[in-house]
C-alpha cells in the first residue's frame, strides 16, 4: 500500500474501507479512467493496471515520477514557499515547459495552493490561490520514490474516460470515480468549466458500465447519493455507504457524507 503525494479533491481515502470488500479476490488489469490523486490505486497496486484521466498536467506528473525521479526531485529543489514564487511559476505556461519541470511544477503547486486544488480559468490557467502552509514540504522523496515504484509497470494516458477503456476485456476490474453529481443538482453558472461533467457525460457513462458489463468486466463505480443517481444506475446493485469527508472546495461540506458505490455483481 502507498500513500498518495498528491492532494486531490473527491480524493478516495476515506472511502476504500467501504470499497475495498466490493472488489472481486481475483482480476486481470486494473483501469482507472478518473485517477486523479489515485488512492484506489495507490491502495490496491495491482500487477498491471491502465490509468488516465482527462488533466494532461497530473498524467504528464504521473510519468515523470515514474521514468525520470531523479531529475523529478532535483527540479523540485528549485521551488520556494513564498508567495512571489509561487505567483510566478502559477503564471508560467506548461507548454514552455519541459516534462521535468512541467511535473515539478505541478507538485509544488499541488502543495503549495489552497486545499492541492486544480482549478484553471476559461483560458486553462490555473487560479487557484497560494495558501501560504506554513511548513510544506516541497520535496516529498519518500512518497514520490513509493509511487515510482508502484507505477513502474502502469500504462498511463490522458484523456477522456471513454477511450481509456477501450481495451478492457472479460475478467478485467474497472473502477469509475467520476465527478459526482451535485447534490443540489447542476446549476448554470457551471456551464463555462472546461473539467466539467454534465448529465449527458453521467449518462454516457452510465452506457459504458453496461457495455463493460457485457464484455465481461468487473465494474465498480462510486458517486454521490441522490434520486438521479439511483435512478441511473437502477439495474444494478447499489451499496449506501456513509463517509466522513470533504465534499466540496470551501471545506462546507465536512462531515458525515452518503455516497453510493455501484458494482455490476
Ligand atoms: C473525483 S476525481 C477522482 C479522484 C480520485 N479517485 C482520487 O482518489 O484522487 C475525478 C477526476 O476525473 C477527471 N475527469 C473529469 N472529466 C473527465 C473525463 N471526461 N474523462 C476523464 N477524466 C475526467 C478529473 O480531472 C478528476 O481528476
């Protein structure tokens, strides 16, 4: 088991005690087409497993961490928790960047914005504020080491949930962890998000979960608890569960929290 290095929000910690009894003893690969911070997959670190996700900047991290550490780490050496640092490497352009910076830069912005959040304007910038942490730590080589080793054998790709599944086969597991739908429902003012997860995506989505279904795949999904996604999900079996966790970015959501966990067996 290895711990995650990154922040992420609607990350999965707090809900594998819940998740991991739902999981099949035996599979063939593991994909995870909404890794994000990973905590399934840090958990469970299966022989041979497909991640993605549609954020290019976390799966560029990703395979750094994986192929280039060292340079990784000594990149990260450069980084200063100061505002006017931070400032500065918030306002640089990943594509001016080479993947070795690109991916410091994202750990270090990761530990050092408010709450690891990923939030980019319309123009894809990220604007998430410096959170002014105390005491970071801006070189975390015990944990980047860990999940180095563990992502050693892992495909990795960025991209829509869609095409990473695209070869999943009978006996593979697949676990989904979309964004969940907004229990108040969605609301307009949503609308310009460029990671932005609609009704039509939930719906799509819930498609996929039968077509794996039928290839003969394990298939595992979590998201919130409300009529819709009841509904959605309907033709299969759907386990309440309670966790303790931070539902939403202003930390208003903090407390006990039902969610849903949806397995196709
Ligand atoms: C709830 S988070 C996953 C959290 C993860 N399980 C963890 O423990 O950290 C959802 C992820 O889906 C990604 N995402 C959003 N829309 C996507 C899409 N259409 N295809 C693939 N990934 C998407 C986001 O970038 C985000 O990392």
């Amino acid at each position: 088991m290895t711990t995650p290095f990154l922040k992420w929000a609607g990350g999965k910690r707090a809900l594998l005690p819940a998740l991991t009894p739902l999981l099949p003893r035996e599979y063939g690969d593991y994909y995870e087409p909404f890794v994000g911070g990973g905590a399934v997959f840090f958990a469970l670190e299966p022989q041979r497993a497909y991640l993605s996700d549609v954020n290019e900047e976390l799966i560029n991290c990703y395979a750094m961490v994986r192929d280039r550490l060292d340079d990784v780490l000594s990149a990260l050496t450069s980084h200063r928790n100061t505002e006017q640092h931070f400032l500065h490497v918030r306002a640089q352009h990943a594509a001016d960047l080479d993947d070795v910076a690109r991916a410091a830069r994202f750990v270090f912005l990761n530990r050092t914005c408010f709450n690891g959040l990923y939030r980019v304007n319309r123009r894809g910038e990220f604007n998430t504020p410096y959170a002014g942490y105390r005491n970071p730590t801006l070189v975390p080589d015990e944990l980047l080491r860990a999940a180095s080793a563990a992502l050693k054998t892992v495909t990795l790709s960025a991209g829509v949930y869609v095409d990473a599944c695209a070869s999943a086969g009978a006996g593979d597991l697949v676990y989904f962890d979309p964004p969940y739908v907004p229990m108040g429902g969605f609301a307009d003012f949503r609308r310009y998000h460029r990671d932005q997860f609609r009704e039509d995506d939930h719906e799509e989505l819930a498609r996929l979960f039968k077509d794996l279904d039928a290839r003969g795949c394990h298939v595992r999904l979590s998201n919130s608890h409300t009529p819709w996604v009841l509904e959605l999900y309907a033709d299969w079996t759907i386990h309440v569960v309670t966790t303790r966790r931070v539902i939403n970015s202003n930390g208003a959501g903090r407390g006990p929290v039902r969610e849903v966990i949806v397995t196709n067996e």
